[in-house]
C-alpha cells in the first residue's frame, strides 16, 4: 500500500504527489490531505485512475483510501 502525506501543500502538490505515488500501479494508497479543496481534487483524480474512493474526515485532517 503507498501512502501520501500531502498535509500542508496547496494545490496542485497533492494531485501531483498522489499521480507521482501511482506509478508504481498500487492496488492500495492512502493520501492524507488537510483542505476540502485537495480533498475533491485527489478524489476526482484517483477516481479518473480507476480506484474506488473513500473520505474519512478526521479531527482536522481528511484521509483518502483508494483501491481497485
């Protein structure tokens, strides 16, 4: 499973991490995000890659699971 620690970074970095974690063509990745803004672009991304996408809203963070 990859995993992404995109909190912090304004967009484009978290689409542009999570494409960078996708090469290696994961069944599984978790991106962790912290703005709703990179939130709905990762999960159109990931969607867009073909992955079944689930949010889970943390405290102050959003964790993004992704699996084919």
């Amino acid at each position: 499973m990859e995993r992404v620690d995109a909190r912090g970074m304004s967009c484009p970095q978290p689409v542009l991490m999570t494409k960078n974690a996708l090469e290696g063509q994961p069944q599984e990745i978790e991106v962790m995000v912290d703005s709703n803004t990179a939130k709905n672009n990762v999960t159109r991304f990931l969607k867009n890659a073909g992955y079944e996408v689930a949010v889970e809203e943390l405290e102050e963070d959003i964790l993004i699971k992704a699996s084919r």
